[in-house]
C-alpha cells in the first residue's frame, strides 16, 4: 500500500488522537467524616482527608456570560501535605431559579479526562435538565485539576510549540512507516509532557479530582454531594463512592465507563482495547449504515450512491491510496486521508443528530455533486465538508492535550512499552476492522510519561455507599459499551438501571425527554424504577435532527 506523505495536518484532529482514549479566600478545616483517601491497591490502608475548605467567593464570568457566577479557588496539590503547596481549580455556577426552595448543588464531570466543566456548563445552560432541576439546584460545573482554568498540565512551552507538533501526526498510524512515526511522536509527547508539567501530573489523579469535589462540596455548604457524570464522569462518580461513601446524596451515572477495565490491573491490553471503543463503535456504526439504507436518498446522502456500507469502504480504499486536500479557514490545506475519516466516522457516532450531516460530508468526498445537493436540502446550518468538521471538534480552537494525558497516566495501566502497539493494533483490528487500530493507541504517550501519583485509587470497586444512584446507558453507544452499563450498576449496593433505547454517547449528546424525567425524579424527590427504559427524541436522518445538536466541548476517552 502507497500513499502521499501528508503535507500539513490539523493540530487540534491530532490533539484528540493523542490524547487518545474530561478561589482563593479564608479557609476553615474541613468536616471530620471519616472516609478513605488513597491506595493504589485493594489492601492499601486507607487515611482521612483532612485538609482547609476554601472560601468561595463568586464573581462576574464576563461579558454574555451574565446567566452564570464564576471564580476560583485554591486546593492541595497534595492531599498528604494538606497545608502545603496548592493549586486552583476553577470553578462556574448557574444559580437556582428559585433560590427558596433550593436542594443545593448539583457539580457536574462532562467526561474527558481533560473535558472542561467551565465551558462546557457555559455552552450548554439550559440545555443541561429540565426546569424544575434548574430551579432547585445550582448547577456548578469545574475544571478538574490540571485541566483548563485550573492551573491546566501542558506539554509543550506555548500554544504555537505545540501546534506544530501536533500538525506532524497521523490521527492514527496505517503502515510500518507510519507506525514507526508513530510511536517516535508518543515518545516524544510523554517525554515533553513530563519536562513541562510532570509535577502537576503526578498529583492529576482521578481520586484526587474526587477529593478536590469534595472540598468544593463542602466549600458551596453541602452537607451531601449531588453529582451528575457523564463517561469518564461515572468513573469518577466509582472513585468518589469508594472514597466518600457517607458523603452522598444523590449520583447520576450517564455513560458508564468499567472502572477495571479503565484501570487495568493485570491486562496487558492498550487503554484503547480495554475499553471496548472499537467493538461498540463498530456495532454502533453498523446501526448507522442500516438506518441510512431505510431512510433512503432524501434523509441519507450515502443512500444516493448505492449501498451505504460499499461505497463508504471503496471511500476508504481510495483515501488510502489518494488522500484529499481540504482547504482550511486560513487558506492553508490538509490532507484528509483514511485515518481522519475513520475518526470522523467514530466522532460523529457520538449523536445520532449528527448522522444526516455525516453521512452528506462522506457523499461529498465521493461525488460532490450529490453532496452539494445534500447539504443543501438536509442540513441544519451545515454547508460544507468543514463546517461538519468543525461541528464535531475535527477543527477546534486550540486546547491543551496536557489535561486528558496526565489523569489517564496516572490512574491506568499501560503495556509498558510502545513497541507492543502496533500488534495491539493489529489484534484490535481482528475485533473490530477500521476502528480497532484508531484506538488500539490510545493511551500510548504514557509509556514515556515519568511522573506517578501515588495517590491515585485503583480499586476494589464494589460500593459501600448507603446512597441510591442512577445509572444510564444508551443502547448504541459508541463510547461507553452498554455492555458495561449492567456490571457497573452491580456495583453500587442500591442502584437503579435505566436504558436509552437509541444512539449515541450519553443522554447529554441525545436528549430524550423520558430520561430527563427520569433524572428529575432521581435528583429532587429520589425515586427511581429500576429496569425502565426510555427513547430518544429525535430519530436518526430526521430532517429536525441537524439543528438541535448541543454545543459541547469534546472529551477523549468518552
């Protein structure tokens, strides 16, 4: 197999790959309840946090941003040496409509690692719940620590530094050379990771993410914790159970990521086949490609140019022998090659709201007449193969990789060296053809990441907490496998499972009205059924889906 050597790429589209897998003032000692804080291991003893509450003093987020209350506030950097050194952990809320009748907080982990809680409760608002939640809780999202605004992990000296870099790497590696190329720029990453921010990363740990909440919990003046996580959000959810488990209220768990599997003690699989992304992407793909068939040529482009799956592979063997220029907003040009469609493809399985325009950009590498015809009569505000791109964080304003890579590194296990990829690739492949390589690598930056918190929780994870939880998974997931849904409520002592019959990642990506009753219920009168099911709102290929996709920063591993 030939292809071109790619002449430029888009930094942030290699960003995801490489990441690929998320208040300063007066302080009063902390509640006294006794809760474990540490062990990387099921026999490690276990200590009380015991660490000063910050003063939280809320101020103006700025300009259009009136609807929302932000600030910052200072936390240890290490939880062992509670008054020692700290870092800031910023912090926004959008205020209880009726602040009479208010539950309290509702903190909120949109995924990630590396997803920003600031933006994205900014972006979304009242998109996020239902009236009656919002009117009974403030909603405070935070950047986790070495994430975003909170004194954020990065790689690299400035911006432009690490844009170059990442303009150098393949989404994901296709030939030995590639491969080769590959697993120097791993290296490389880590190596650099570790140079610029290799102290922040070794106190970047999710449990110490979950002892940074519950400060913050105690700083809002919660005497419990109401918690809504989505993908790498239930993983935090499992840690802070595990950690706090007198300490909760109420815990939504959308998108369930099996925190073994995350963890990975004992499995000499990459991050990337541990979590089954291929597998659920591949079936969730499938569903995708038969959907179109039915919905035919007016709803589904590909429906236009024969079979949707044949002509979606002839594009991929044309794309790796003859990848496409695109031209970028600046007048520069990327190629667009087999990996990147692949991660479109994986990308866009997110929402199925997004399937009509997806499906219209992949018509337009084929037949752009077809495609032009598309765009014109299905989309929602999408008019071209970039704005779609752009629409699903393919193009984005420049963020740090720093913030995904240091909680990945410290809290999981990885082959230990990059040698083993391309043959984890190559098994990875057998179980799930196209995306079984695109994320056979996840994770493979760590192999030279030299930092470690010796803080971070790996298990046991069966629950002790007294606390009911809500636990959702969506049938098609392509992220978080439904699979996985069913174990992790096992988990919890008093859980109750509810299924999203549909598609996508989590129901913040595919709004179902059911769900959101559902969730309402939960958080302000905690009652749930467990086993109910819901559907989604929208339809895949419906004409009213492309205009309702929520704004969202996006996550890595899910």
């Amino acid at each position: 197999m030939r292809r071109k050597e790619r002449v430029l790429r888009s930094a942030p589209a290699a960003a995801i790959a490489a990441a690929a897998i998320v208040m300063v003032g007066a302080v009063v000692p902390a509640a006294a309840t006794p809760a474990p804080t540490g062990g990387g291991s099921a026999g490690a003893e276990r200590t009380q946090v015991d660490a000063p509450v910050p003063d939280v003093n809320w101020g103006d987020c700025g300009e259009g941003l009136e609807q929302f209350d932000c600030t910052s506030v200072e936390v240890p950097s290490d939880y062992d040496e509670p008054n020692g050194s700290t870092t800031e952990i910023a912090m926004t809320r959008m205020p209880a409509t009726d602040p009479e009748n208010k539950i309290g907080s509702l903190f909120l982990n949109f995924g990630g690692p590396g997803g920003p809680g600031v933006q994205n409760l900014q972006l979304m608002g009242d998109a996020l719940f239902t009236d009656e939640v919002r009117a009974q809780f403030d909603i405070i999202g935070f950047d986790p620590r070495g994430v975003g605004q909170s004194d954020p992990a990065t790689c690299f000296p400035d911006q432009e530094t690490e844009n170059e870099f990442l303009a150098g790497m393949d989404a994901f590696p296709i030939t030995q050379r590639e491969e080769r190329r590959m697993i120097a720029q791993s290296a490389a990453l880590g190596i650099s990771c570790t140079a610029v921010s290799g102290d922040r990363i070794s106190t970047s740990s999710t449990a110490n993410v979950a002892r940074d909440m519950d400060l913050l919990r105690q700083a809002v003046g919660d005497e419990e914790l109401n918690y809504v996580g989505y993908s790498y959000g239930t993983f935090l959810g499992a840690t802070y159970g595990q950690l706090f488990p007198d300490r909760i209220r109420t815990m939504v768990l959308d998108g369930t990521v099996d925190p073994e599997a995350y963890v990975g003690e004992g499995d000499d699989r990459t991050m990337g086949r541990r979590m089954g992304q291929h597998v659920a992407t591949d079936e969730t793909y499938q569903q995708f490609l038969q959907l179109c068939e039915e919905a035919g040529r007016q709803q589904c482009a590909l429906a236009g140019l024969g079979d949707p799956e044949q002509v979606v592979e002839d594009l991929f063997d044309q794309l790796k022998e003859n990848p496409v220029d695109l031209e970028l907003p600046d007048g520069s040009t990327m190629e667009y090659g087999y990996d990147d469609a692949v991660m479109t493809i994986f990308q866009a399985m997110y929402s199925p709201m997004q399937w009509g325009d997806l499906a219209a950009t992949l018509a337009a590498l084929v037949e752009p007449a077809e495609a032009n015809r598309a765009f014109s009569t299905q989309s929602g505000g999408v008019d071209s193969i970039r704005d779609f791109l752009r629409a699903i964080g393919f193009f984005q304003d420049y963020a740090s990789v720093g913030g995904a890579i240091a909680s990945t590194c410290v809290d999981a296990e990885h082959p230990g060296t990059l040698a083993d990829y391309p043959a984890q690739a190559d098994a990875a492949e057998e179980e799930a053809e196209h995306f079984g390589a695109a994320r056979a690598w996840v994770g493979s930056q760590c192999e030279t990441i030299r930092a470690n918190d010796e803080d971070a929780f790996t298990g046991p994870w069966e629950q002790t907490t007294d606390a009911s939880v809500l636990v959702i998974g969506t049938r098609y997931d392509p992220a978080t496998p439904y699979a996985f849904t069913e174990p992790y409520a096992d988990l919890w002592p008093n859980a109750s499972m509810l299924t999203v019959e549909g598609y996508g990642h989590t129901t913040m990506m595919t709004p179902s009205a059911c769900a959101n009753t559902a969730i309402e219920d939960y958080l302000i009168d905690l009652e749930a059924t467990d086993g109910a099911t819901c559907t989604q709102d929208v339809a895949p290929f419906a004409p009213a889906a492309q205009s309702e996709q929520p704004e969202v920063a996006p996550a890595t591993i899910g």
